[in-house]
C-alpha cells in the first residue's frame, strides 16, 4: 500500500513537472528571446522593427516576415505585436482594411485574408484571395482551364457545390454570398440564373442574395422549425437550438456577413487600383523603351529598372520621373554587360556542340583505327592519340577557336565530307613524331632504312615501355603489364588532361630483357621483316620459367607479364615430364579473364572452392619421380579464386594472381 501510494505521488509530480515545462515553452514573451548571431535585423528595439514594416504598406508582406524565422513569428504573433499589424494596416493602399472581429486576432485576420489554397475548380494552388470570404470559396485566374466561357455546362457542373435559392426559411441561419462578391461571381458566370446549379436547372432573372455552399443549407432545409441539427453550429455540437440560440446566430452571421462585405469592398477597391497602376506603370515603361531604344524584355528582366517597375506596382505607387533619373545611369552598364553574357553563352554553346562533333568523330576514328600492331610488311595505321592530344591538332583547334553560333551546326557535315583527309594527314604527322620520340626512349635516334619492308624499332616485339608518371596499364595492354607502342600512344594518365608526350614514357627492361630471351630461344630475329609472323606461331607454345620455385610453365603470350616478378627471368623449353603433367592438368589462359567483371551468376563460381595453385602442384611433383595425378590431386588443398590469391602472395610472394598460377579441379581429364 505504501510502494502504491509512492509510486501515485511520484507519477503526480512527473506529470506537474511536463505540464509546467510545456506551459514554460509557450509563455515565449519578446523579452525572453535571442537573436540569432550577426542577423542585425533581429537584434533591434521593436518599435524601430515597427517602423520599418509600416514602410511595406501591406499586411502580406509582415506576414511573410512572421514566418521567415520563429523570433518574428513570436513578435508578430504575440498581443505585444498587434499594434504592428493596426499600424499596416491603416497605412494600406487604397485606404485602411476594416477592423477585425473580436475572435480573430490580426495574424489570423492577415493569414485569413491573405493567404493562398486550393482553387474551388480546377484543384491547383493559388495565391489568389477568395472570391466570396463568407463562404471561403477560392477561384484562381486561369481563365481558359478554370472556368471555359465557352461552354456553359462544363462550367455549371464545376459550380455544382454551390446552392442557388430565393427566399428560403433558414437563411437567416446561414453564410452566404456577400453582395461586394456577387458582381465577381456574375463575371464568372455571364447571363446565368440558377435555381439550383446542382440540379442543372436554368431560369431567367436576376440572382441575390441567398448564394452558399450546398453543404450549409441541407441541414436546415431538413430541420423542423423548433430544431436545427447544423454541425457548424456555434455550441460545436449537434444540440438542440432553442427560439434563443437561434437568434444568437442569426445575430452572429449578420455580423460576420457585415464583416466580409467590408472585406470584399476593400479587395474591390484594392483590385481596380492595382490593375490602373499596371496600366499606368506598362504605358510608361513601353513610352521610355521607345525614347531611348531599348528592347522591352531586356529592360523589365535584366535591369535596374524592372526591379524598380516590380517593386512600385506591388506597392500600388506609380513609376516617376525620379525613378527614371535615378535608374538611368545604371541601364547602359547593365545592358552592356546582358549582351557580353549573352555572347559568351553563344560561344560556350557553339564550342560545346563542335566538341560533341568533334568526340562523335574521334571515336569513329577509334573503331576504324584501333591501336594494334601491324605486320611487318603492311604500311602501319594511323594511330590515335588520345582526344586531349587530339583536340591540339592544328585543324581541330582551329575549329574550336572559330567556334561561332552560326557555323556550328554544320561541323558534322563538314568533319564528313571536307575535313576527313586533312585530319588523318595531321594523325599520321603526329605518328611520326610520336615514333620519333618512342624511338629515342629505346636508345635509337635518327632511324632510317630504305627497305620498306624492315619495321621500325617501334614495332619490334621487344619495344616495351612503362609510363614514367602514373605507372599504370590499362585496356589491351593490361595483361603484359608493360606498354608496346600502340598502347603508349593510346595511353593517358588518370584524370590528367595533358597533350600526349614521348618524354613521360620509360623503357621496361624487365620485359625487353624477357623478350629477347624467349626471341633467342626460339631463334627469331626480331629486325626480320617476317618476325611478327614467326612470334604469332609461337604464341600458344609453352615454355618453363626457372625463376619460380620449381619452375612454372606458360605460353609464349603470358611471358611478358609474368617476367614483372623476377629480376632477372631464367626460360627454358618445355620437357618431356612437364608436358605430361599438363596432360592431367591443362593450361588456361583465359580463366580470370572469364569470370573477372561478369554477371553475378558467374562471380558465384569465384567463391566455390574448386580452384587449386599450380605452383604448389609443380612442388609436389617434383618430389616424385613419377607422380600420379590422383595422388597430387588428394595432396593439393581447394580453395575459393580470392583465396588462391592470398595463397600465392602468402606462400610463394607472388602478387597479382595470373593465369599459370591457378587450375580448376573440375576440369580436370
């Protein structure tokens, strides 16, 4: 009983100290605010900020104020306030907006009033004020959706919330169209008399007063005299209304109705000076641009002066002479200024369209001319550089500097038919100067022959170079780890936009050394017209590196890329014992390739263990004098691609995983 009575009187106090926070929380007074740091505006006496927002002559510009941060919307929300709001709204334009009622505080009044919502007919968003105020009943100004002038029944049938009726009992009980909203309403609806808009039915004559929503007038048509069941009832519920109550709100919709007529005067008023001082303020602004020359959307969107012509008509004040002295100086400067931008804008597009052209045409260069080694005996084709080289071709930019707005178009056509010829003179230019500079780097200077048919340094399988700056292989060139000269010129660094230069590339003696190793074995002359020819039979013939322990067998093809891993690469051809292993075993030579890059089905094989080191296969069978390759296979351990990987740089040292390190235990006979 006790533990019960703590635990009540512990909950009472929780629940006193909520209470008092929250009521802490919305007794916000001016005093108890803080401006924010360096927001000067915030940090002034209210009744300088007062001063300020009488200037803006318009309740709708204090109530964007009030909600620009929470300190104004204190200020201005709160009783210390109003007399902000009394002050604007005196000084509005064509005269002083009527008062409120008692209930509406002038935030809500300005919010009532001001505020825009959803259009009655077509559902979209509006900042337009409401057409009745009585009846809350909104219509923006978009004429040819909203309301169709044309066609009669589509426009009733949107009206069709609306309830038309002459002398009905009850209508003394209920809002209606106020007699300031009517003429508006009239001019949505020209030449119309309804009885009753949602049955569709016409009738000549002239409409009054009782105009409200269909919704407002049901509850009272189907009430008996002594009883009213009006949900929007002021007791806020479904009570019944006595001979009294009745009075009262009847009493009550008389004044608000007295009130939005008020309303609806103003906004009258308010309408017909808005709409003489645009037609005063357009007149003006048509007369100055034709004394002075100017062109119109020129001077009302990018100038002075369209700021100044805004900000006077939505202040309801006209456009003066003074306006025009002040502003003048600043027009030439500023039009000046619109047409050097808008040059610059017509330079920039013709420069980007003959770029695209330009690209469009190098990648079609590309297809046609990929950067592969030719024959010996076949005239080399033209290789491309890369398109920031390309671009600094002498035509190319020429093309770009004589970028203009007008010929830009036609730089597909021209690049088609003129210019093609002229374009791969230049490409084969640069090639000379390109194997120029390649040759200098492998220590050959001046190279000349008169057979034609001797290749030049360039090309001999030996040219091997490594970019001096990044250290990276890319594209074709990836598997050999080195560059030949097709892939140098082809070789950019990433995210440089340099123009291609011979002097960045270095020999890789690695791979040159490996070369005229395997050239020597095989007994091939690399200088000979027909070596590239004897190299492509020799391709797929497998030889034994001696620099792996205990050796390593591979094609022809992958001996550039492996001789990365050793100083010095030891080669021998293939035995008789290695070459019966590889019976049981075979070589692949595209398996990362295959699978490396694909679709996650296939990547699903990466992580089966079925893969096995080949290294660790010589291994063992070089510890046999005549190994069975069922007795390798159950010494050998399966392990997933990733880990063979780990394996050999672990293991043997050897990184990245290549293709004569690796077997599948599935393929094997």
């Amino acid at each position: 009983m006790f533990m019960f009575k703590l635990n009540h009187h512990k909950k009472q106090v929780m629940v006193a100290q909520s209470r008092w926070k929250k009521q802490k929380r919305q007794e916000t007074t001016v005093d108890t605010l803080h401006f924010k740091k360096n927001d000067w505006l915030t940090a002034l006496p209210l009744e300088l900020l007062a001063e300020i927002l009488v200037e803006t002559r318009s309740p709708k510009d204090v109530l964007s104020i009030a909600r620009s941060c929470k300190y104004f919307y204190n200020v201005l929300s709160s009783p210390s306030g109003s007399f902000i709001w009394k002050r604007v709204r005196r000084s509005c334009v064509p005269r002083p907006m009527p008062s409120p009622p008692e209930h509406l505080t002038e935030f809500g009044y300005a919010s009532f009033v001001f505020d825009g919502g959803e259009c009655e007919l077509c559902g979209s968003f509006t900042n337009e004020m409401y057409i009745s105020f009585s009846l809350r009943m909104r219509v923006c100004s978009k004429k040819g959706r909203c309301y169709p002038q044309s066609n009669i029944q589509t426009l009733v049938k949107k009206f069709s919330f609306l309830f038309i009726r002459k002398n009905t009992r009850g209508s003394e009980l209920v809002m209606r169209m106020e007699d300031n909203a009517f003429g508006m309403f009239r001019h949505i609806l020209p030449d119309l008399a309804v009885s009753n808009v949602r049955t569709y039915r016409f009738m000549q004559g002239s409409l009054k007063d009782e105009i409200s929503r269909y919704r407002y007038w049901m509850p009272i048509e189907r009430a008996s005299p002594e009883r009213c069941q009006e949900p929007e009832c002021y007791g806020g519920s479904h009570t019944l209304c006595t001979t009294h109550g009745r009075a009262v709100l009847s009493l009550r919709t008389r004044k608000w109705l007295r009130f939005c007529n008020k309303i609806c005067a103003w906004r009258v008023d308010h309408q017909r000076v808005k709409e003489r001082v645009e037609r005063y303020n357009d007149s003006l602004a048509a007369k100055f641009v034709k004394e002075h020359g100017y062109n119109l959307n020129d001077l009302m969107n990018h100038t002075s002066y369209g700021t100044v012509h805004r900000q006077r008509t939505k202040q309801l004040e006209q456009v003066t002479s003074a306006d025009h002295s002040i502003v003048l100086p600043m027009l030439e400067p500023e039009l000046i200024a619109l047409a050097e931008n808008r040059k610059r804008k017509e330079y920039e597009i013709s420069h980007n369209r003959i770029r695209t052209a330009l690209q469009k045409h190098y990648h079609h260069l590309r297809s046609r001319y990929p950067n592969v080694t030719t024959t010996s005996y076949e005239v080399p084709k033209p290789v491309v550089p890369p398109f920031s080289t390309f671009l600094s071709l002498p035509i190319v930019k020429t093309l770009l500097d004589e970028a203009s707005y007008k010929t830009s178009g036609s730089i597909g056509k021209t690049l088609k038919n003129g210019l093609v010829d002229v374009i791969n003179a230049e490409l084969a230019d640069w090639a000379d100067e390109a194997r120029r500079g390649l040759a200098a780097v492998l220590g050959v200077l001046d190279w000349k022959s008169i057979d034609f048919r001797t290749p030049h340094p360039v090309y001999w399988h030996s040219a091997r170079f490594q970019c001096g700056r990044c250290h990276q292989v890319t594209g074709r060139c990836e598997a050999d780890a080195c560059l030949d000269f097709a892939g140098a010129c082809a070789h950019q660094c990433p995210g440089s936009d340099d123009v291609w230069e011979a002097s960045k590339f270095v020999r890789d003696e690695k791979a040159i050394a490996a070369v005229r190793t395997y050239l020597s074995l095989f007994d091939i002359n690399e200088a000979h017209d027909d070596a590239l020819d004897e190299i492509r039979d020799i391709s797929n013939v497998k030889v034994q590196c001696l620099s792996c322990k205990p050796y390593c067998v591979m094609t022809v093809n992958q001996i550039i890329g492996h001789c990365h891993r050793h100083e010095n690469m030891q080669l021998r051809r293939l035995e008789v014992r290695a070459n019966q292993l590889l019976e049981h075993f075979p070589l692949s030579t595209d398996l990362l390739k295959k699978y490396i890059g694909r679709s996650r089905k296939e990547k699903t094989q990466l992580e089966q263990k079925d893969y096995g080191c080949r290294l660790c296969l010589y291994k063992e069978a070089a510890k046999c004098a005549s190994p069975e390759p069922q007795q390798l296979v159950e010494k050998l351990r399966k392990m997933s691609l990733d880990g063979v990987g780990m394996h050999v740089a672990a293991c043997h040292g050897y990184r990245p995983l290549r293709n004569e390190d690796i077997f599948r235990f599935s393929k094997l006979s």
